[in-house]
C-alpha cells in the first residue's frame, strides 16, 4: 500500500461498495432494535451526503417504502426519530423533486385503516423535508391548510401568522 | 494503628548500629496517625500543608523503610483528598454541605490558602527529596512506592513535574534496566504506568531530548514476556506518539519504526496476551496518525491482523481513529475496512455493533 500515490479523498467508495452497503443496512430498517435502526438510517443519510448520485435510487426503490413506515410509527423516538429526519432531509436534498412524493407517501401510510401510526413523528418529518425544499412550502401549507379549517378565523386573526411571515 | 507491631521486632534490625533503636516505631504508627487525620477531615487540608507537608516531606530519606514508605502512602492519602477537596469552589461546597461554621468558608475562600496552591508550591521540596530516595539499589517495594507517590502527584497536578524531566527520566531508565523478576514485575509496571501519565500530561519542550534517554529502556520492555510490562510499555510510546507528533522520519525517531515492527510482531502472533494485544492495536494507530510518514514508507501487515482479531472491538477503534483523523491510506485500505466493518456489523452482538457504525460512518465521510 502507498498512500502518497493512492490518496484517498471524499466520494472514493466504489458504486458496488455504496451498493453492498444499501443492501445489508436494509435488514436494520425495523423497530426490534431502534438503536440500530437509528445507526442504520444516520449511515443512509452519510451515504445519500456522500454518494448521492450511486445511492439515492437504490434509496429510493428499495428503502423509502420502509422508512414510510418507520416514520409512523409510535416505537421511533429520540435519537431514532432524528436519525429518521435527518434521513429525509438528506433524501430531499439529494433529489428535489423526491419532495413531492414522499409526502404523499408518509401520508397514505399514516392514512392506513387499522393503523397505530403517530401523527406526530409524521408532522416532523414532514416538517423537516419542506425545511429543507422551500420550494414545496406553498403548495404543502395549502394541501394541511383545509385540515384545520375549524380553527382556522383563529389563525388569520392571532399573531400566529407572523410565524409565516 | 498498632499492627504488626510483634513481627516488626527483627525489621531492619541489620540495617542499624544501634539495635536497640526502636523510635521509627514511634514514627511509623504517628504516621498512621496523620494519614487518619488527613484521611477523615479535609476541612483541615489547608493547614494539613502548612505544618504537616513539610514535615512529612522532610520525613521522605526516613532511615527505616517501612518509615519512609507509611510517610510516602500517607502524602499520597493527602494528594488524594487534595484532589477530592483541594479544589476551591468543591471545598467550599464540601463545608457548606457537611454544616461546617462559616468562618471556615471564609478561610478557604482565600486562594493562596487553597490546598491546590499550597502544594504547587511545595512540589519542588517533594520532588527534589522522592527523587534522592529512587536509587536502583533501594528495595523494589520501595521504589514502586516511591513511583506511586509520583503518579498521584501527576493526577492531582497534571504537569507539575516538568522542572524535573531529566532527573526523573533518568531516574525511570536506572529503575527500568534493572531486570524483570517476580520481586520487580510490578515495580517495572509502576515505572511505565507513571511515564505514561508523564508523557500525556507534560508539554513536548518539557522533556525535549530527555525522552530519547529512556525510549531505548523501553523498546526492550515491549519485548518484554511479561504481559503487564509489554502491555504497559507500549502504553508509553502511545502517550509519546501523542505528545511528539507529528513524527517525521528525518528527525531520527528511529524508535518508531522499531515500535512500529514489534506491535507488528505482537499483533501477527496467536499466542499474545489480550492487553498486549489491546495495547498494540492502540499503537498502531498512534503510529498512522502521529508518525505517518514513518510507517507508510514500511508498510507491514498491521491491518490484515487487526481485521483477523477475535476481538473486532479494539480494531473497530483502530480503524475509526485513524480514518477520523483524515489520515491518506488509499483506496484499497477503505474498500477493505469498510468489506471488514459491515462484516463486524453482521456478526456483532448489539454494544460492538454501534461502534461498528460509527467505524462505517467515519469511513464513509472521509
């Protein structure tokens, strides 16, 4: 081995090493073990920071459907949970236009009949992917807007609305 | 407080003209006195180093050894509570709780009364009079009393003794060439107990060239057979490693390669003992990250026996460290230890395998 002449610099983790990586971190992605869980989702963040072109479709097409419904469920929490938003605020900066579909996906999961899904896990998440994609903002306060139309005089009419601006 | 009192009559009876003298009895048990006082009331710690300290201090060269050595475990109960006690703000806090008067409060609160202050000040007298009694000739128990004095000095005072790296260096070597005996073992593993704690809490220009006096002495204690010296050896030229680095080649640090092969040689073998080997994962990644330029130009087969360990843990350390430290290893030494470290994930049990993420993380954000 000689370092001078082999230096190894950011993004030198070959594509099949990115895939290996995606593969066995799937088998992580349940709630038997949340501390795994948690370091499994921080290492796909790592992953979707670094190699983002290699990772996020193998993210998008074998991964996201399982974070759906990690996100929902009431066992995430604490450092978990911030993996898991950490997790799709990389995801959405990796690819903007995820945005607009893993929205609708934590939705439809959290929509699910039968469900124990936590309202509250799922607003974060879907906090963190319009933080980070303020693009989608309008459109996203818009589609939750009609969600609380019954308080929605008090709205207008508070300060709360200085929160927006 | 009296113990032994029976079997010490024929202690040290050679040792003396008169053997009729039995005053260091006298002397020894009023010791035991004082380590009890000192032991049980640190609100009394203050002035515990305005009139006992220099007294002990002066009681350092007793004739008698088991004098001297009760004199040394008793200003080492004092550096103990010192550390507990001597520091202003928790002394204070120490009286307020226990419901002592105020005025002592007052007392401490002024800070060249500090026991801290107090035995700054009294560090030279200690380490001139400790360094006059470790002689190679005085007993082993003797002198690995004399080291442990030193090493709680080092705890309570981190860098205290830095006016006396020579005579204390030298002083180790003496102690260190003696050879390794069942009598000795320990005394050896004291003495680079104490370096380690030296090297890691004093600054480089500290002890300057002095180091390169003692490294000879301790490449022959890494080849040591016994585990605890090896082990402890090694440990030294880690806290070296750290203290120097960046270590390069040209400035004849020939140690480090010399380290650098027998952590090699410990590492390649079946047969070392677990801290050894412990010891030697840790060395090798000092060596990668403080004297680069050193090990680079020859490599060894360090990485192949870490990732064949029994124990991937301290490998996982290894390896994180020395990615963490942005250290240039090639392709091929990522591609391999991250193949390794999603192993290490796969086979863990659930404490190895959080450190394994962390390893893969760092890997993965070099």
């Amino acid at each position: 081995m000689d370092p001078s002449s082999d230096s190894l610099s950011s993004g030198d983790v070959s594509s099949d090493l990115v895939r290996s990586i995606i593969q066995q971190l799937k088998q992580y992605l349940v709630t038997t073990d949340i501390t795994v869980l948690s370091e499994a989702l921080f290492t796909l963040s790592e992953l979707l920071k670094y190699y983002p072109k290699v990772s996020y479709p193998l993210v998008e097409n074998q991964v996201l459907s399982a974070t759906y419904q990690l996100a929902c469920s009431p066992l995430v929490t604490g450092p978990a949970l911030e993996s898991i938003l950490q997790f799709f605020g990389t995801l959405v900066e990796a690819d903007g236009q995820i945005a607009n579909h893993v929205i609708p996906g934590l939705m439809k999961s959290i929509d699910e009949p039968g469900s124990d899904a936590s309202p509250s896990n799922v607003s974060k998440c879907l906090a963190k992917i319009v933080s980070v994609q303020m693009g989608i903002a309008a459109g996203t306060i818009a589609e939750f807007t009609k969600y609380i139309k019954v308080g929605l005089d008090c709205f207008w009419n508070s300060k709360m609305t200085d929160v927006l601006s | 407080m009296g113990d032994g009192d029976d079997d010490d009559e024929g202690e040290g009876g050679d040792e003396y003209s008169d053997d009729e003298d039995t005053s260091y009895k006298t002397r020894r048990s009023a010791t035991k006195v004082l380590a009890a006082v000192i032991g049980t009331r640190p609100e009394f710690l203050s002035k515990v180093y305005q009139n006992v300290s220099p007294v002990l201090i002066s009681r350092f060269g007793d004739r008698e050894e088991s004098v001297k050595i009760e004199v040394w475990a008793t200003y080492v109960v004092l550096l103990n509570q010192t550390g507990v006690y001597g520091r202003g703000p928790e002394s204070r806090d120490l009286e307020v709780s226990t419901g002592s008067k105020r005025k002592r409060v007052d007392e401490t609160m002024e800070v060249e009364d500090a026991p801290m202050v107090l035995l700054r000040t009294q560090v030279a007298a200690l380490s001139k009079a400790l360094l006059k009694q470790l002689q190679p000739k005085s007993s082993a128990a003797s002198l690995q009393a004399g080291f442990q004095l030193f090493i709680e000095l080092l705890n309570v005072l981190p860098g205290s003794l830095a006016n006396y790296a020579s005579p204390v260096l030298a002083a180790s070597k003496e102690i260190l060439a003696l050879p390794v005996t069942t009598n000795t073992a320990a005394l050896h593993t004291t003495v680079l107990s104490f370096l380690v704690l030296f090297f890691s809490t004093h600054p480089p220009a500290s002890f300057g060239t002095n180091s390169s006096a003692v490294t000879p002495t301790m490449l022959t204690a890494v080849t040591q057979k016994h585990p605890r010296i090896a082990a402890e050896a090694f440990k030294v030229f880690s806290a070296l490693l750290q203290a120097l680095k960046p270590i390069h080649a040209d400035k004849g640090r020939d140690w480090t390669l010399q380290v650098y092969k027998e952590a090699n040689n410990r590492l390649g073998r079946n047969d070392t003992d677990a801290e050894v080997r412990a010891a030697a994962e840790v060395v090798i990644g000092d060596l990668w990250i403080c004297a680069t330029s050193v090990v680079s130009a020859h490599p060894g087969n360090e990485w192949d026996s870490l990732r064949k360990s029994g124990r991937p843990e301290g490998a996982v350390q290894v390896v994180t460290r020395v990615a963490a430290a942005k250290i240039p290893m090639g392709t091929p030494w990522s591609t391999q230890s991250i193949e390794w470290v999603l192993v290490v994930i796969r086979k863990s049990g659930r404490g190895g395998r959080v450190e394994a993420f962390r390893c893969l993380d760092v890997l993965i954000s070099r």
